[in-house]
C-alpha cells in the first residue's frame, strides 16, 4: 500500500547540482517541485570535490549554500534516499511510484546531534571520504550532508543497542521498513548524472590491486579540507608523496572501454589537482601524462599555462603498463609520441587514473526517451530545444546527456527549468501559491 504525496508540478530526479539548480530556478517561479534523490544526501559529486577549476574556488562554498537553499524553499520537496520504480501517464499527468529506503532512524526525530555516532562501536569504511578513514555504523553522511539525519548501515550494525540508549528523541527504529511512495507530477526533470569509469577498467594500471594507483574522486577528497588524513599521504603508507604522477584517457577515448569519447573535463581537473598539489605537497614533482590537453573553455588555455609556468612537467605519451615496486612505489612504463618516440620508464609515488564519465541510472528503463551510442540520453532537436528528450513533458538536465563541467551543467539545469516552465504554461500549469509541503 503506497502512500499519495501531494501532487506536484515538476519531479527533478537527482539532487547533484544540476538537478538543484533546475530545482531551485523553477520553485523561485512559483512551481512545486519535488526532488528525489537516491542517496542519503543531496549534493551530488560536486560536494565531494575539493575545489573547481577555473577558478579554484571551494566546491562545497558553492554546493552548500544551493543545497540549503533548496531543503529550506517553500516550494520543494527533498525525497533523499529514494529510488523510482515506476512512471506512468494519464493525459498530461504522470504517476510515479517511489520507494523511500529505511534509515532505521526516523527523519522526522533526528536532530542530527550526532550522540548515536559517538556511542556507536562499529568502523565502516567512508566511501564519501574514497575509503580511506572510516565512519560508525550509524552516521550522518557526511559534515555538510542535508538532511542531517542519521543512518544505520544494517551491513555493520550489531544490533548492541548503545545507539538507542544515547539517542535524546527516539529516532533510532529498527523496525523501519521500505516505504511504498506515489506522486503526481505534470512534468519530469531527468538530472541522474553520470558515475565514473571504474578503476579497473584498464588491467594493465592495475588500479583495484596496487593502493598507490588511486582514482581522481579520491584525489579529490586528499585534497579537501576535511578529507581522510587533513593532507596529502600515500594511501597505502601514509608517506608523504615526492613524486605524483596523472595518467590522462585512462577511461576514455578508448574505444575497446567501449568509451570511444572524450570525458571532456578530465585534463581540466588533473590540472586543477596538479596545481593543488604544488601547494599541498610543495617538494613533490608532478607529471601529467597526456595524448592531448583539452582546454576548451574560458579561461582552461591560460589555466594550462599557468600549470606549465608552476612546473607540472607535461609529458606527452601514452602509459602501456603501471607497476608496483616492493617499496611501494609505482612504475609507469610509457612511449613518448613527441619528437623523441621512445618507450620510457619512470618511478613515482603515486599513480592517479584520470577516469572518464560514464552514463548514470538514467530514466530510460521507466520512460520512452532515446539513449544515444555513448549511453547518455539524447536530445533529438538540441539547437532547438536542448534539454526536450522529445517525450512530451520530460526534460534533461546536466550531465545525464553527456559528459560536461559545473558551469555548462548549471546553464543547462537554468535551460531545462526554463523549458519545463514554458510547458507547464502551455498545460495550463500556471504557478501555484506555494503549499509548503515536506517529507
Ligand atoms: C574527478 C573529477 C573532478 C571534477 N572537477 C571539476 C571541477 O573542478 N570543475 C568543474 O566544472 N567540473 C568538475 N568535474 C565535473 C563535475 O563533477 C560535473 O560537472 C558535475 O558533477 C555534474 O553534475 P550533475 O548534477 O549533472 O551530476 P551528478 O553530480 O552525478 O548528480 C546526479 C545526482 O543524481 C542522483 N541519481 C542518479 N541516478 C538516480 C536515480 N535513478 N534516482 C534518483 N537519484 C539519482 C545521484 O545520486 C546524484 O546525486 C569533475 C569531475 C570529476 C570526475
């Protein structure tokens, strides 16, 4: 038995910044607008990241206060921790049936005073800080997650109670069940995003064997403020690293991936984190090697030079194999394909995989919206609707169409605002009086 939310105007799925943004830009116009989010938290992978290039401004400055923003406007409602398992039409409505998981604590309780983590015996794995330290069983995702409500990872809970005994409102509730949800929605934002080649994908980096050979998420989070060590170590020591070396279409542009495109921000970001790095970790040398450098978009060319002028050695050649030395340090073996075309050795470190952008859970499996060859949804008419799917009521927004940075990704999420505001006008949608409704 499913429980009927208020009806809403628009559903943005995904709450990354992208689908944020969309949020925000049409509940600012008078529309409801509920987001779901299948994790804990909204945020997205933006709020994991440590700074953006251009401009090296802090990601989570720019990420929270959106966040916040749309958990506290009147006309959104944040659904976290929600998966969709079904849409369906009648006329110019569609029926969406959710499923909220169970926290084991109940969100409308928790005050986020974090006592149940303090009491909580049990050390799991952090994936939002890449593995590398560790959070209790029962945890806030992360400092700035929203909602501040704490969850129970039944895989490590042991059921000893401490966290019921110290919670000050009763929230904790291990008989929380799987919540059966249905909404009504005039118009659907697809803003699902996109997840990372996984570090495997080329055996011969051997990036899921050798702990120094890292991926370029968790590179962001040694580089944040808050991240696992508060500095820059080597993962599998602690050492800190003299020589770091970035290995550039590690998960794209490689058509035996199956990811014959380019990602299209990942010299961006290894030069970012290179030029991080030289302040992080001053007497580290640091190598990028490359096929080509992309630097496509306003202010990237000078960014890149202002990376060669700091001394980032730039090396173009393709990496045939990584290694790992008994000292733990890394070997990559490459082949210049520069003027001197010679096969080379050289020690680092540490080893990060510069890993391509992959389609994320899209909603193509639940609605009739094309995919293109590279997986990502397609926009049939782009230069003249750019974010129709061409389903009549659906939109897309960020980087559910196809890899992009923050600054195209938020231009996109104002287009498919603009777009599903001009639909619902046309349906007669006109915006409401706000009801202020919340999960
Ligand atoms: C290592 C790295 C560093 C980067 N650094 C920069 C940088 O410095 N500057 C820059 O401009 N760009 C950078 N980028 C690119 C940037 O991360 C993306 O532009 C941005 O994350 C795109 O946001 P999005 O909202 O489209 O997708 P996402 O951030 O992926 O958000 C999608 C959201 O949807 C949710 N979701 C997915 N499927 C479902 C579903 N079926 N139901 C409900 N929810 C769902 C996800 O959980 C997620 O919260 C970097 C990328 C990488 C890989």
């Amino acid at each position: 038995m499913s429980t009927l939310l208020p009806a809403t105007d628009a559903l943005v799925v995904g709450g990354g910044i992208a689908g944020l943004q969309t949020a925000l830009d049409l509940a600012d116009q008078g529309y409801q607008v509920t987001i779901v989010e299948r994790e804990p938290s909204i945020g997205g992978a933006m709020i994991g990241l440590s700074k953006v290039f251009p401009t090296l401004d802090c990601a989570s400055c720019i990420t929270t206060p959106k966040m916040a923003a749309a958990a506290h406007h009147e006309g959104i409602t944040l659904l976290t921790y929600t998966g969709i398992d079904s849409i369906s039409r009648n006329g110019a409505t569609f029926s969406v049936r959710l499923t909220k998981k169970p926290r084991f604590v109940r969100e409308d309780l928790c005050i986020g005073c974090r006592l149940c983590e303090y009491a909580c015996p049990s050390i799991v794995p952090d994936q939002f800080q890449g593995g590398y330290s560790g959070h209790r069983a029962i945890h806030i995702p992360f400092s700035n997650a929203i909602p501040q409500t704490a969850r129970v990872d039944d895989n490590y809970c042991t059921l000893c109670g401490q966290c019921v005994a110290v919670c000050p409102t009763d929230a904790v509730d291990f008989e929380q069940k799987p919540k059966q949800l249905e909404v009504q929605a005039k118009t659907i934002i697809d803003a699902t995003g996109w997840r990372l080649t996984p570090i495997d994908a080329k055996p011969q980096y051997h990036g899921d064997t050798i702990a120094n050979v890292i991926s370029p998420l968790q590179m962001e989070r040694l580089l944040a403020p808050h991240g696992p060590f508060g500095r820059v170590l080597r993962p599998a020591d602690g050492k800190v690293p003299e020589s770091i070396a970035y290995v550039q279409c590690a998960g794209s542009r490689d058509a035996t991936l199956g990811v014959p495109y380019c990602s299209r921000v990942c010299c961006m970001y290894a030069i970012k984190q290179a030029m991080l790095l030289s302040g992080a970790v001053p007497l580290a040398d640091i190598t990028i090697y490359y096929m080509d450098i992309r630097a496509f978009g306003k202010g990237f060319e000078e960014f890149y030079q202002n990376a060669k002028a700091m001394g980032i050695e730039f090396i173009k050649g393709k990496v045939a194999r990584i290694t790992e030395n008994p000292d733990r340090s890394i070997m990559v073996r490459f082949e210049r394909i520069d003027e001197f075309g010679q096969v080379e050795e050289r020690r680092h470190d540490m080893v990060v995989l510069s890993l391509g952008m992959l389609p994320g859970d899209n909603l193509h499996p639940l609605l009739p919206i094309q995919i293109g060859k590279d997986g990502f949804v397609l926009v049939p008419h782009a230069k003249e609707a750019p974010c129709h799917t061409g389903v009549d009521g659906v939109f897309v927004a960020g980087t559910t169409t196809g890899p992009k940075d923050i600054v195209d990704t938020i231009v996109e999420a104002g287009a498919a605002a603009s777009e599903a505001a001009m639909y619902l006008k046309e349906i007669g949608g006109d915006p409401r009086p706000s009801e202020g409704n919340e999960s």
